[in-house]
C-alpha cells in the first residue's frame, strides 16, 4: 500500500478537459451496458459491446492489456462480476439470471488522460437482502465522495465510507481500494475505504480520485481464483462495487463520471 504521504498530482485545466471527456464516454457506455444487463445475456456479449463503442468513439480501453506486478495482461474491456465475486471478473459465456447482481467496473482513456467508473446492478427481480446491500454501497460512495473538500484530508474519505457500510451491518473490503487517477489509471494514492480520519495529505482543487467501495454482506476476506483475477468473498456471501471519478474543486467535489441515468 503507498504511504499517505506520496506526491499527489494536481491537475492543470487542459489536463481536466481530457479527464471530462474520457469521464463522459465511461459514463455513456456504461449506460449502454446496464441496458444490455437482463437475464439470458452473457458476460462476453456485454463485453463485446463496450469494445465497439469504444472503438466507434475512437477512445483507448484502460483495462484490456493491464496487466500490473507480473500478473497477466486483463483480457477484456470491462470488469463484469457476479454476486460473490467482488471485482475483476473476465467476461465469458456465463449467462444473467434473474435474481443475479452484477457489477461492472470499467475505464477509458482520451490523449492518454483515464476515467474509470463501477456500478453493481440488480437483475430482474432481486432479494431484500442484494437490494439493502446494493443501497449501502451505493450511499457509502456518496458518503467518500462528500469529504472531497479542499482542506480535508485524504483518509476522511475513507473513514465516511467505512463508517456508513459498518453501521448498516456490512463488512469493508481491505485489499482492493481507491486510488489517483489522471495521466495513470492508477497514481497516488491509494484511499482505503477504511482508517481513522484526519491522516495524510490535505486535499487541493485539481486532485483527482477514482473512489470506489466494495462492502460485503458477510466477511471481507478476499479470494483470487485461477484465474489470477477474478477476486471473491472467501465466505461465498454477496458484494457491490461502486466507482466514481471525482474532482476536488474550490466549490467541492465534482463527479465527473455521473450523467443523467448513471448511478
């Protein structure tokens, strides 16, 4: 994990300008995927889909060829993950079915600049349970997303997130968290979605992060299967995953992945 204190990026105007740009096409697709997303749809066909948008809109795939610390290059453009698995899943021939929660995580970049944005999504009918915890996940990030305040310090976004999911009765994943994001799809720092608040580097305007929980239903202990991917819960229980690109700004934080029927 990077220390708090690792130089953090300030973006300049034209640098932000891309960062809108590729922020709106991360937004747009993933509003095309979620429509795709209904039962007898496989992973591979939401997949193929977001790979000729991006190639009609002329943009870059942050994730297919990714392949960070020696591990396999990531073979798809989008992290599509089902119910225990709590994120980079590889699309396949595995088919939606009623009931299933879905997430997808996904980024481009324009002139080498990223966005990257997650949602987990309810197929057709979901339980009371999926649903609550989909609901948490979700109020979780905005509760992260709120302490986006010049002068706040960067662990409060994670102390917000962790506090609001643990009160609801879910647990915080450790292993995977939040990051920087501009000329990088990752740059510092990281951001934990859990820790005390008041640590590491105050927030400036132009600061750029991808925050991102993932909260369990049971235990966060973490699985990688054999695919060297695909992480679970080691219990089996049920995950969501939820990302926005925020920009810290003088008037508060803008999302620049959220558009009219995103999440």
């Amino acid at each position: 994990m990077m220390a708090y204190g690792e130089r953090i990026n300030v973006k300049t105007r034209r640098e932000l300008d891309r960062m809108r740009e590729a922020a709106r096409h991360v937004a747009e697709i993933l509003l095309e995927m979620r429509e795709m997303a209904k039962p007898g749809v496989t992973t591979g066909e939401i997949n193929t889909a977001a790979e000729r948008s991006i190639d009609r809109r002329g943009v870059g795939s942050s994730f297919k060829g990714y392949g960070p610390h020696g591990m396999p290059a990531f073979p798809a453009v989008v992290c599509i993950s089902l119910n225990e698995e709590i994120v980079h899943g590889i699309p396949g021939p595995r088919e939606l079915e009623n009931g299933d929660i879905l997430s997808l995580d996904f980024g481009v970049y324009v002139d080498g600049f990223h966005g990257d944005s997650a949602v987990t999504l309810p197929i057709g009918e979901i339980d009371d349970e999926s649903r609550a915890l989909l609901e948490t996940t979700r109020a979780s990030l905005y509760c992260g997303i709120e302490q986006m305040l010049s002068g706040n310090r960067v662990s409060d976004i994670g102390h917000a997130v962790q506090k609001r999911a643990e009160s609801a009765g879910y647990s915080v994943v450790r292993q995977f968290v939040g990051h920087g994001i501009g000329r990088s799809l990752h740059e510092p720092p990281q951001i934990p979605n859990f820790g005390p608040p008041g640590k590491g580097a105050r927030m400036r305007p132009g600061m750029v992060f991808a925050i991102e929980p993932m909260v369990c239903v049971g235990d966060c202990e973490v699985e990688i299967l054999d695919d060297d991917w695909t992480a679970v819960t080691a219990d089996r229980s049920r995950s969501a995953h939820f990302e926005h690109t925020v920009l810290v700004t003088e008037n508060g934080p803008e999302i620049l992945t959220q558009m009219s029927g995103s999440h």
